[in-house]
C-alpha cells in the first residue's frame, strides 16, 4: 500500500503575521499554524511561556500527598525507582525526572519494560521485582489505567502515578 503526505493549506497571512511580529522563520510559523495556534497572541503564548505563566500543579489530584511522599524519600535515602513506558515521551519523562531527583538528593534508578515480551504500562511481573529494590515508584507517561495492579501492590509498594492519558472510571 502506497502513502501519501496530505498537508493542509497553510493561513498565508497568519504565517506572514506570526513571522513578523514573533520574529521568527516562516517554516516555525507554518509550524504553529499547523498546531492550531491562531493568532499571535497565542504563538507568542506558546514560544515564550515562563513558569509564571503555568496552572498551579497543586490543583492535580493527590498532588500534596505525592509531595510529601517524595520529600520523605529523599529526605529518609529511601529506594526510589521511575518506571517509564518505552515510547518517546516516556523516556523522556524518565530521563527529566531522573535528572531532577538527581539534582535533589535522590540516587534514583529506573524501569523501562521491554516492549515485545512486556508490552505497554504497567505489567505485574515487573512491579513483583520492584516491589522488593524499591521503598517508591513512581510512573511516569504510565499507570493511569491499571487500577487494579496498583491496588495489588499497594501493601508493599508505594506509588505515585504520573500520567497524561485520560483516566477511566477508576
């Protein structure tokens, strides 16, 4: 089967807009526009955000509580291990939040599951093993819909889900 690139048909003058007044190339301004941005205040938004100008991470659920845990971590030298998905997004999450605990007194270690023979997510003989080299797991771009193994391992294994896919019902 033979594919083809369908490109959609560029906002000439949004592009024009962007370039001038964001002082950037035309092919990052095709970029935005390809990303929806639509107008200038909004690519000027999303190329020069600072840490002000994100949503306060206390208002995710179970944020304190995670916090807390992980102060405790770090303060107590406990065991901490990141178990990350194989996918781009998840070994870049586990090399970020590797650095940070890193930086923060921490001597993490990590899990990335073996894509053919452990496939997506969590997966139950892998938390069985780190169950016993680690005090704290956190996940990372994973976890947000295996409810029931981590209720399984709950009793031995303390856990903080990190995720950006949608969570189901539980």
């Amino acid at each position: 089967m033979e594919k083809r690139w369908q490109f959609g048909s560029p906002d000439e003058g949004l592009m024009e807009a962007l370039s001038a007044q964001l002082h950037i190339s035309p092919v990052l301004a095709q970029v935005l526009d390809n990303r929806g941005i639509a107008d200038v205040r909004a690519g000027d938004h999303f190329l020069h955000d600072t840490l002000a100008d994100m949503a306060d991470p206390f208002l995710m659920k179970g944020m304190e509580n995670a916090v807390i845990r992980l102060e405790q971590a770090i303060t107590e030298k406990q065991r901490i291990v990141i178990y990350g998905d194989y996918d781009v997004d998840g070994i870049t999450s586990t090399s970020l939040v590797y650095s940070v605990l890193r930086d923060l007194g921490a001597s993490p270690q990590f899990y990335i599951p073996e894509r053919e023979s452990e496939g997506y997510g969590l997966n139950e003989g892998a938390l069985e093993q780190l169950s016993r080299q680690a005090d704290l797991l956190i996940t990372v771009d994973c976890g947000i819909s295996s409810h029931d193994l981590v209720q399984q391992f709950s009793p031995v294994l303390d856990m903080i889900i990190t995720d950006h896919h949608e969570p189901p019902e539980q």
